[in-house]
C-alpha cells in the first residue's frame, strides 16, 4: 500500500493532470489512474488532449472520432480523443467573426483577414485552442463523471495559462474600469439612461473578453483547488527526466496549482539487475539507476506516491492497463530500503 491510494480515495478529487519529459509514461499512468477510479465503481473521463492521440493504440481499440466513447473491456471507463484540427478550425472562426463583429461595431473600415492570420497564426494559438477545450470539459463534463483524467503533453502550457488568467483577470478589470468611465462620458452625452455595464456589454469584444474571463476564473478556481485538482508528474530514474520534474514542481507551486506527487516509472527491479545471468547491459542499467534513485529519493522524496517496475514489453491493451493500475497502488521496488539517501 502507498501514499497515492490515499489521495486517489479522496472523493472530492475530480480533476488529475499527469505531466512529465516526453515519453516517460505519462499516457500509461494517466490511464492506470483511470482505470482505478473506473474498477472502484467510478464514472471516469480519460480526455487526451495531444496533437498525436496514443489512447487508442494504448487500448488497442478505436477510440478516435473526438467524441466520448466507452472502452471495451472497462465498466465505467469513457474515453475521448480530442480532435485538435477541427478545433484550431472552429476557434479561428471564432476568432475572425467576433473580430467581424468588433469592427463593424466600432465603426473601423478595416479589413479582418490580417488581423485573423496574425491571431490564428501565433504558435500559441493551437495551445490556447487545446487549453479552451480543456476548460470546457472541466466545466462541461463534471455532471457526468465522477473522475476526469486528463492525458495531455501541454500541462507545461496548462499551467502557464492557468497562471496567465489570473493576470488576465487583473488586466481586464482595469479594461473594464477605463470603458465604465469612457462609456459614461458618452452615456452622459447623449442623455441615455442605460446601466453602463450593460453598455460595455454591448460591445461586442468586451462581452466575450467578459465572458472569457469568467470561465476563466471558474476553471481556475477549480484546478487551484487541491481538494478538487491533482497534477501527477512522472519521470524515470534518469537525470534529464528528473531535471523536469523539478522544474515542472517548482513552477506549479509558483501558479498555486496543487502537486498530487510524483510516479517513478520503469524500475528495474533488483532480481533482474543483480541476476547472475543478467547482460552487462542490464547491470549497468541497474547500477545507474540506483544512482538516480538516490538522487530522487534525496530531492523529492517526500513527493513521491507511486512507483510502477519496467514490463517486459510496451504496455498494451486493457489487462496491461490493469495491471498497471494495481501495480500504481501497490508496487514497491524491491532494492528501496537499500537505498543511501542522506536527509
Ligand atoms: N513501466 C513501463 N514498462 C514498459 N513500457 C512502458 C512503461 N511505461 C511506459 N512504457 C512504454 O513507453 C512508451 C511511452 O509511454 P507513454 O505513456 O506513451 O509516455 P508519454 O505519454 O509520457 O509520452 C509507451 O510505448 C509505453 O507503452
Ligand atoms: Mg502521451
């Protein structure tokens, strides 16, 4: 029994991140904690935001089409990848029409298009597309599920953005501020007597940077919130993906976002790393391991809730899932009380 058995049981925990170096396992983690919540009884969402969606070959079923489908084999378990293309499609035309809008309300004789490809075109543009769509099953889903898992390689991103909101926030109020007073003038003027915040409404783009901001704020609330929000970061017994991981905790903390604690994925187990038969190749894998074991030990130590050992083979199709859920709850490695770490 572990830590994260304890937090995982927490019922008021709606919402997990998994986060990490590329390719250290956090699709497969994100998808054994899914799979936990799911066997316990649990209406679970496993969303995967990524440009390149693994859900399917993970499961080894078809789970494209960007709608929440059931996966085979998983009472309770729902899964969607999200179409990313059709989504930067339908933000940008967004994008352009509120702009439309805005001008023509304005009174500005220019044209959009210019404007539209500098907006759509940013490379920020496809992350801030994903990050909306985030939010909207943050927002969207938590009536029908009990448990949300997000699979996404953009939580660096996510967290920036949850960050940025805030400041966002800060600024549009100040927007909000200059308009009541600009508005008033004219309000004054010309003798009308409406409120003048239904007159900032009436323009167009203030609405919607309005309304941006108040989902923005919820969104925020809640995945601040450590008793509805938890982002797990996973990371090997290697130096780089360790690097990340530190920086990852330290960035997250700076944002207030809540820290679930950290998966060390792909142990070696002694057995193989010290059997006598063991390649050359093997025994040295195992040696630097320890190594970086010590090092995560001594330097997140007190984060770590789970550790899952290295399979035989890539983890496939829903009894690896399975398996990998329980092992997330109940393995140990079998060298750790060996371990020198000084405190
Ligand atoms: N403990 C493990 N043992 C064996 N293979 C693993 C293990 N964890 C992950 N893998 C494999 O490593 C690859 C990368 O894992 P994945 O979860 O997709 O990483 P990420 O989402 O961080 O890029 C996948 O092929 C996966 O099956
Ligand atoms: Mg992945």
């Amino acid at each position: 029994m572990n830590r994260l058995r304890d937090i995982l049981s927490k019922k008021t925990l709606r919402y997990m991140f998994t986060g990490g170096k590329g390719g250290v396992g956090k699709t497969v983690v994100a998808a054994g904690l899914a799979y936990y919540f799911a066997s316990s009884g649990e209406k679970t969402l496993l969303a995967s935001l990524n440009p390149v969606h693994s859900l399917s070959s993970l499961f080894a079923q078809d789970l494209t089409g960007g709608v929440i489908k059931r996966v085979e084999g998983v009472e309770n378990l729902y899964a969607i990848e999200v179409e990313i293309d059709d989504i930067v499609e339908r933000y940008k035309e967004n994008i352009a029409r509120r702009l439309k809008e805005f001008l023509k309300w304005a009174d500005i004789p220019l044209d959009p298009k210019p404007f539209i490809e500098i907006a759509t075109t940013n490379p920020a543009f496809q992350e801030s597309a994903m990050f909306d769509k985030m939010m909207d099953i943050v927002l969207q889903e938590a009536q029908n599920f009990d448990r949300i898992v997000f699979d996404t390689a953009a939580v660096a991103n996510a967290v920036r953005l949850i960050g940025l909101s805030k400041i966002y926030g800060l600024w549009l109020a100040r927007m909000i501020k200059s308009r009541k007073e600009a508005l008033s003038l004219r309000v004054q003027l010309s003798f009308r007597k409406e409120k003048v915040m239904e007159e900032i409404k009436k323009d167009p783009l203030m609405a919607d940077l309005i309304s941006m901001n108040e989902k923005f704020s919820k969104v925020r609330k809640i995945l601040t919130n450590s008793e509805e929000t938890a982002f797990f970061f996973v990371t090997l017994p290697l130096s780089l993906p360790i690097a990340v991981v530190k920086r990852f905790i330290n960035m997250v903390r700076a944002y207030d976002i809540p820290v679930g604690g950290v998966v060390v994925n792909q142990i070696i187990e002694r057995k193989l790393g010290e059997a006598e038969d063991a390649t050359a190749y093997i025994k040295n894998k195992y040696r630097e391991q320890l190594h970086y074991m010590e090092i995560i030990e001594r330097d997140l130590g007190s984060l770590v809730v789970a550790y899952l050992p290295m399979y035989p083979r890539e983890v496939v199709g829903v009894e690896m899932v399975a398996k990998l859920a329980e092992d997330l709850l109940e393995y140990k490695p079998d060298f750790l009380e060996e371990l020198r770490v000084e405190a």
